[in-house]
C-alpha cells in the first residue's frame, strides 16, 4: 500500500532523557528526515540509506587494537581449554 494511502490512527509518545532526544535529532538530521519518519523506518525496519560512518585515524588504530586484543584473549582461552584436555587424560 502506497504511503499516501495510509491513515495513522494511532499515536504513540514516550519520554526521553536530553542525550537520548539529542541522539535522535542528530540521527534523523543525518538522515534528512524528520524525528518521526526515523523512528518510522526504524520500526518497519527499512533501510536507511545514506548515512555513512566516519572514523578518524586513532579512532580505526584504537578499534584495531581492541579486535586484536580479544583475538588474544580468544586464542589464549582455546589454547587452555586444548591443554586441560588432553593433559587430563
């Protein structure tokens, strides 16, 4: 059904602490499109096309470092559970 043939009913409002309504506006912004027509697609699960994620050099080394740190710590647990095992028997 095309959107101009639908009728909304129903309205729905909740509470939303300041970062949170700050956080919504700045993401509908991004997005060109009203607080409303945000959480829409967000519900209805569309996509949201257009908006593109930026990171800044220490931002990607950071990120980097971390998924490397829980590779490490991934390994070191499979290694442990490996040497358990096979020493038990």
């Amino acid at each position: 059904m095309a959107e101009k043939d639908r009728v909304r009913i129903k309205q729905f409002s909740f509470t939303l602490l300041p970062e949170e309504n700050a956080m919504l506006t700045k993401n509908a912004f991004e997005y060109g499109l009203s607080k409303s027509k945000y959480l829409r697609k967000l519900i209805l699960a569309e996509s949201l096309a257009g908006k593109q994620w930026h990171m800044g050099r220490d931002q990607a080394k950071q990120l980097i470092y971390e998924v490397n740190r829980i590779g490490n710590n991934v390994n070191q647990i499979a290694y442990n559970t490996n040497v358990v095992r096979f020493s038990s028997k």
